[in-house]
C-alpha cells in the first residue's frame, strides 16, 4: 500500500519539476522550432539533389564567329548583296 502514495508523490514531482521542455509554452516552441528546422534541411537537400541529376541546358552555340564591321559609312543592305560594276 505505501507503494502507491509513492508512485504519485514521484510522479507528481516529475510533472512540476519543470524540466519537461514539453510542459512550457518556451519548451514547445523550441520544439516546434526544431522540426521545422529539421523538415525545411531535409526538403532543400531533397531539391538539391533533385537539381544535380537534372540534365542542364546548355546555351546555344554559335556557327560562326561573330563579326564586327569596320567601315565608316553606312552600307545599304542591297548594295552590299549586289556585286559590284567592273570598270572599263
């Protein structure tokens, strides 16, 4: 019979004790904290490593060299596709 008082008076102990994080409004934040801290690393892990497998996409090559012109004056656009009158 005295086991049972005991039992409570411990157990009533451990309750108010206050060292339970669970049981204080502070203790529960930390722990939501901690998940969530915990959830958001797994999920951008996740991402990155999604990422890396992904195939990239390469930019788009050029045929040639780009060209710069170097004359003075302005070219029409018919006068440079058309050749040029030989002289006699």
């Amino acid at each position: 019979m005295k086991k049972i008082p005991l039992f409570l008076f411990v157990a009533l102990i451990a309750l108010t004790d206050g060292s339970c994080s669970y049981l204080t409004s502070n203790g529960r934040h930390q722990a939501a904290y901690a998940r969530y801290i915990r959830h958001s690393s797994y999920n951008r892990m996740k991402l990155q490593r999604k990422l890396s497998r992904s195939p990239k996409i390469q930019p788009p090559r050029m045929q040639s060299e780009p060209t710069i012109a170097t004359s003075i004056s302005p070219e029409s656009v018919t006068a440079s596709a058309e050749p040029a009158p030989a002289e006699n």
